[in-house]
C-alpha cells in the first residue's frame, strides 16, 4: 500500500513547521517521519528517536589536481566560473569549499592533470521515536549536493512506509524554495504550507505557493503565530481565499509554547492539531 505523503513547508525559516510536523508525528496515524531540511535538521531534538543505524553518503565529486602532471597553464582556473581553483606556486589548487563538481576543468586541461572524486556529502540516521520510525540527514558543512541528499532521505523513509504498510509518510521540508524543497515536494500527496502571520512570513509564502502550485498536490494551510497583528491576520485570510487554499489550523502566539519548544517539549496540551488531521485524512 502506498501511503499518503504529507510534506510540511514554509517559504522561511522559523515560521513553525517543524512544529507543526511534530505533531502531526504525535497522532495515532501509523506513519513514517522523515526530516528533509539536511541543513538544519532539528525534528529528532523533539521525537528523541533511538538511533539504530548512521551511513556516509557520497553523492557529489569534486575536482583534485594532480600536481605533479600540472603544468600550471592557466586554462581552469580560467574556465572555473565558480573561481573555485586558484594558482599557487604556478600549479592549479581546488578550494574544495567552492567546487561545484561541474567538471568543466578537467574537460579543458590539456595534460589530463585534474581527476573528479567523489566525496563526502553527509550523513543519514534512522531511528524509533514513540510515534514511528524517523528517518533524517545532516548535510557536512560546504557541500552542494542538498537536493541530492534530500532524495536520497526521503527515497528510503518512503520504501520503508511502503513496507511497513504506513498511512502516512511525514515529511518535515526544508524551509525556501531551492532544490532541497523541490525534491521534498516531488511526489508529494499534500503540502501543509505553514505561514507565519509576518510581512515576510507572507511575502515568502506567496513564492513558495507559487512554486508549489507547479505539483499535482492539494494544499492546505496553517497559521502560526497569529493574534500579533489583526490587519496581516487579515491580509493572510484574505489571501487564502483568494488563493482557494484552506486554512486548517490557526495557532495564536503563545509564550508557552515557545518555551516549552526551545526546551525540546512537545506542546501538545496547548495545540489541538486535530482540526490540521481532519482536513489531510
């Protein structure tokens, strides 16, 4: 049986999706849960998974240079638009840091002097919460390959869902719009679009919408941290509506709450997430 993918997104950061995504972890609903944002991945700070397993993935390459057959003739650092190989001593040298692993310099060396090898792009975990198995990665610092990465994660946690005969498979996304966001859409059944009751939180919904809307995929909204300002309350609903996009959940500022959040506490007795399960069952 394949299960339903429910993937939580927000055009920002800290607009409260992985909130969000946490209590949906919460409910009865048996599930898989997978956290996709590999550049900050903090989900397992609130489900305390066991952890079972741990993998290095090599998904990327970067360019190295052998010196020794260097000639030191220019033409890749010339040809390098990411400048990601500099001239030292009269010899090529890669900035690993800024190398894209396009390839291009080992196309335009004459003396065959520069190989691409992979390397390291981060690490996967998967674990046991109280709620269901969690699978997340952390991308290491420099590398490139998020979007990667993110298919890789999810991939597995949806095998796993699948073999397990999950109902849902619960995707906490990365927050923006690049590729890690794409990656965690595709396939998607439904986006839970988290706004924040900002100018920005609106602003940045707007293009993630936008994106969105590119997928086969219901959305539904939730709106967190409301009651601040009556007039972008306001201007949210009214955007909502004009959008066709049913606002599921409303949740109120709440000092509690963000409280009991930086302290790694589920705030499940101040948030009824039911209403949010209703509307993606």
């Amino acid at each position: 049986m394949r299960p339903k993918e429910i993937v939580v997104a927000s055009g920002k950061g800290g607009a409260g999706k992985t909130l969000i995504t946490a209590l949906l972890a919460s409910t009865p609903e048996s599930k898989v849960i997978c956290d996709c944002d590999v550049e900050a991945s903090n989900l397992h700070l609130l489900l305390g998974p066991k952890i079972e397993s741990s993998q290095r993935l090599h998904l990327g390459t970067v360019a190295r240079v052998k010196r020794d057959v260097c000639r030191g003739c220019g033409r890749c650092w010339q040809a390098c638009r990411f400048s990601a190989i500099e001239d030292r001593d009269g010899k090529a040298y890669v900035v690993p840091e800024l190398c894209e692993g396009c390839g291009v310099c080992a196309f335009v060396c004459p003396a065959s002097a520069i190989e691409m090898v992979e390397e390291d792009t981060g690490d996967v975990f998967f674990g046991r919460t109280d709620w269901g198995e969690l699978f997340y990665a952390e991308l290491l610092p420099g590398r490139g390959s998020s979007g990667r990465l993110v298919s890789e994660l999810k991939g597995r946690a949806r095998k796993r869902a699948m073999a397990l005969g999950c109902r849902w498979l619960l995707v906490d996304g990365p927050p923006g719009l690049g590729c890690p966001v794409i990656s965690a859409i595709s396939g998607a059944d439904v986006v839970v679009l988290v706004v924040e009751a900002s100018l920005s939180g609106l602003s940045d919904a707007e293009r993630l919408l936008a994106l969105v809307r590119r997928f086969d995929v219901e959305v539904v909204a939730v709106a967190n941290k409301s009651g601040i300002s009556g007039e972008l309350d306001g201007r949210l609903q009214a955007w909502l509506e004009e959008e066709s996009v049913p606002l599921a959940l409303r949740i109120p500022f709440s000092p509690d709450i963000a409280c009991l959040y930086a302290n790694a506490v589920l705030p499940k007795a101040l948030v009824d997430i039911s209403p949010l399960v209703d509307c993606i069952a």
